[in-house]
C-alpha cells in the first residue's frame, strides 16, 4: 500500500465512520455497500417465504424441508474454504462475480423444485455458493480497501445488510398477504435478480491480481496481489502460496482455528432472536407474543443506526479483542436480564425483555466489529479468501447447532439456563485475548522470520502491509499513554542494508502485534 492509501485510510477512519454518513464514499467501498443492499433485499424476502414456500406450494413436509437445509448448509460450510482458496489464486473479484451468478441460478433452480431430492440438489447448490461468494468478496473487500478502513466499512455493509433485509422483509410480507404461487415464485424470482444485479455491481469493481508470495535471499517474502509477482532474492518470478497451503490447508494453523472456534461460540447469540427468545417468551413469561416482532424491529433498527458508530474505535487488534471482551460482560448482562422476565406480570415482563433485547444488541454490535477486524488482521494476505471462508464457518455451525443449544438451555432448564448461556460467552470472550496473542505471535515461530523482539517497534518494516498494521498498533498504544518513539524511529527502517535488506511479511507484522499485546497481557 502507498503513502497515498495510507492517507485515505486515515480520512475514512476520521471521517467516514460517523453516524451522520449513510453510504461509503463514491468509489469500491460505495459499489460493495450497493452491492450488499441489492442481494440483502432478495435474501430478506426469501427468508419471510422460504419455509411456507416449500410446504405449502411444493408440498414437503416440514421435517424434510429442515433436513435438507440442515444437508444444504452443512455442505456449504465445508465448500466455503476451497472455494475461497479459488478467489485467492485466480482473483477474488472474477469468482465472486461467478459465484454471484450461481446463485441466482439456484434460487431461479427453487422455481422448478417439485420433490425432496430435487429441493435437496438446490439448496446445496445455493448454501455452496452462498458461502463461497461471502468468502470472495471478504478478500475483494481486503484487496482494495485500506487495512485501517475495512472495520469501518463492514459496519456500513451490515447496517446497509440490515436495511436491505427489512425492505426484503416488506415485500415478502406482501407475498405471504396474497398467499397464491404466483406470489411466491414472484418473491423467488426477485431474489434470483438480486443476485444478477449484485453480480453487474462486483463486476464494475477494479481488477484484483491473485496473491503471490515474495521469496527474497533471506527467506522472507513480501505478500503482493496487484500487478505481477515479484522477483525473488534469485531474480526469478516467484507465484509459489505461503507455506501453510498443504492439502489441510487453514486447518493446520491451529491459532486461527481456536480464535474461530471462540467466534462460533460467540455466535450463539444469532439464532437466540429468532428461536432462543420467542421460544422463552411464548413458553416461560406473561409477555405477549406480539413482543417477538418488536424485538426484531428493536435490534434491525439499533444495527443500521449504531453499528457504523459502535465499530469506529477498533482499528487494531488491541481494540478489537478489547471490544470483544466487552460485548461478553454486556451479552452476560443480558442474559440475566432476560431471565428476570419469567414469573412476573405481563408488562413487567415485556419492560425486562425489551432491556434485555437492548444490551443483547449492544454486545452484538460490540462481538461484530472486534470479531470483522481479528478475521482480517490474523490471516495471511495471500490466502484471504480462504481463511475468510473457513472464518465464515462459524455462522453457518451458530446457525446449525444453536437450535439444539438455546433450546436445551433456555426452555428446558429455564433461569440456570441462561445463567449458563451468559457465562459460555464471557468466557469465550475472555479466552478471545489469549487466542489472539497466541495467533499473532505465530509467525515468529516460522524459520524463515528474523527473531522479534518482546517490545513494540522491534523490528522494521517498509510501506504496504506490514507499515499499515504496525503504525495502527503503535497508535492504539500511544492513546494508552506508552511511549511509541522506538517504533517510530525505525518504523521506516529494514533489517540489513543494500541489496540483502529483509522485509516482513504480514506474519512478521502480526508478531510485532503479539509483541505490543505482551507488553500488557491484560489489554489483549
């Protein structure tokens, strides 16, 4: 990245996160953001209809048409990973757009679906590119946007996901109004053309190279994505990936696999809106049930309001774990809140669920930004689909397992229940600051790495990736009140001089970070 980049990631930062700013600036961040409505507005009517769809057009039982989804999305959590290993080595912005396409064609498949195997095959095939085109367009997003601007934009993308699936829920609304076929093929064709224009939106994006590695004579490579792969310390091109890049692929870096498996665990709060709490309201309190879709509205409406605003103070992985620790004291709040909702009249009932709707809202908003700049920060830069895709997974299992879970623990054991949920999550956002040290230190584990020092700004870096995370660390800790000048006074330096100067990879930097969370274990 150039100095000029750099001062546009600083702009959008100051800038382009304040509450007062609906859409991105004009540029790619603006053409993903209408890229994510467009697609989101499909999605959210097909959310509304799907199920009806299915069993009352169709005609599939209910349990069958929870089997296949539950086939569906299981195959498309293992297909996320190579998939986006795809985008990585032929570009991320070309099998986005592919896989934009493949998705309409499988929601425009569901029109002629009239048995279980039929629906099975296209539920597969639209989980399957479901996760491959969300892992694409995270390493689209980490190719053309600036380090120090991706947080900041996912909070726009969710609010404006938010958005585009209440509209989405509107129309659907009107589908099921109707209740005819015609309505719901309608809802099913709109969703297919959602996905044709969000694939017309990605196309208009720049071009992005696939990642290459930089082999120098020190055994140290340089990530580079944009133009052609760099001479290596022999004077030859070199496109060989990163090490990690066996047939286990991601699976192999077991930091990252734990700092995802926390996330999942995080991730139980997604299906406690739409089960966890309908469930506990209609089973467990006096509340009226009208109260499920006020909750709803309540966190859609806080989430395109105060996401962007929640997200502009995590820039790094201080921040971030910091952000995280802080949404599993709020999300144990909130549990106990919610279970002071049961044994209690009506209203008094619906004023603790609401207060607890708002601080399970808050924590969310909270997990979302810390949990968006970890994915990033932590995973190599030639392999960002893929870790993308495989970070991704998490939804996918939340999804998948939280049913069996909130269920078990909410409406069988009831008040203990939820005391148990709250201390799941405070936990795993406290082992979040551990997982993450351990994850950005791996890299100083790496033979081919010069050994990192144990303060900040120990080693030396030149512009692009390594300088934008480092200089982002070496704020956070200078607004803490520790002294940044050693880092600033090599912070354009390399190690070695002349022909044999070592640059560090992204590897490097992250260590540099572990460092900066060692000087103070408890900030990370």
């Amino acid at each position: 990245m150039t100095t000029r980049d750099a001062r546009s990631a600083e702009r959008w930062t100051v800038k382009g996160t304040g509450a007062g700013r609906v859409l991105p600036p004009a540029g790619p961040q603006r053409v993903l953001a209408l890229a994510q409505l467009s697609n989101s507005v499909g999605d959210g009517a097909y959310y509304v209809t799907s199920a009806l769809y299915f069993t009352h057009v169709v005609g599939l039982s209910a349990e069958r048409v929870g089997l296949g989804l539950t086939v569906a999305w299981a195959i498309g959590s293992l297909v996320g990973v190579p998939l986006g290993r795809l985008a990585d080595r032929r570009g991320p912005r070309g099998i986005a757009v592919l896989l934009a396409l493949a998705t309409a064609t499988a929601v425009a498949s569901f029109l002629l679906v009239r048995g279980f195997l039929p629906f099975v095959l296209a539920a597969c095939a639209y989980a399957s590119a479901q996760s491959g085109l969300g892992a694409a367009r995270q390493a689209l997003l980490a190719s053309l946007i600036p380090a120090g601007a991706r947080t900041g934009l996912l909070a726009h993308l969710q609010s404006t996901l938010n958005a585009g699936l209440a509209v989405g829920a509107g129309l659907g609304g009107l589908a099921l109004h109707a209740g005819t076929r015609s309505a719901y093929l309608g809802v099913f064709a709109l969703d297919a053309v959602s996905f044709l224009v969000c694939a017309g939106l990605l196309s208009r994006l720049p071009s992005v190279e696939p990642a290459r590695v930089d082999r120098t004579a020190g055994g140290v490579g340089r990530v580079g994505r944009v133009g052609k792969a760099p001479r290596d310390g022999r004077g030859s091109r070199s496109g060989r990936g990163s090490e990690r890049s066996g047939a286990a692929g991601v699976l192999r870096d077991r930091p990252y696999v734990l700092v995802t498996f926390l996330n999942t665990v995080l991730l139980l709060r997604m299906p406690l809106l739409s089960l966890g709490i309908p469930l506990w309201i209609t089973e467990r309190t006096e509340a009226p049930a009208w109260l499920v879709s006020a909750l709803f509205v309540l966190n859609t409406g806080a989430v395109m309001v105060f996401q962007v605003r929640m997200a502009r103070g995590v820039t790094g992985l201080v921040t971030a774990t910091r952000s995280i620790r802080r949404s599993g004291l709020v999300m144990l709040a909130s549990c106990m809140v919610f279970a002071l909702s049961s044994g209690v009249s009506p209203w008094i009932a619906a004023a603790v669920l609401v207060a607890g709707a708002v601080l399970q809202v808050v924590a969310e908003m909270m997990h979302s930004a810390g949990s968006w700049q970890l994915a990033f920060d932590l995973a190599p830069a030639d392999r960002m689909g893929e870790y993308q895709g495989f970070f991704g997974t998490g939804v996918t299992v939340a999804r998948t397992m939280g049913p069996l879970v909130l269920t078990a623990l909410l409406v069988g054991w009831g008040t203990p229940g939820w005391l148990l949920l709250g201390g799941l999550m405070l936990g795993a956002s406290y082992a979040m600051g551990p997982a993450t040290r351990w994850t950005a230190t791996r890299g100083s584990e790496r033979p081919e790495l010069p050994e990192q020092p144990e303060q900040p700004g120990g080693a030396g870096h030149q512009e692009g990736v390594a300088r934008e995370r480092f200089e982002g660390t070496r704020r956070e800790a200078a607004q803490d009140g520790r002294e940044g000048g050693e880092a600033r006074r090599q912070g354009g330096a390399g190690l070695g001089t002349g022909t044999n100067r070592v640059r560090l990879t992204p590897a490097g930097v992250a260590a540099a970070q572990g460092a900066e969370c060692r000087a103070d274990g408890s900030r990370c």
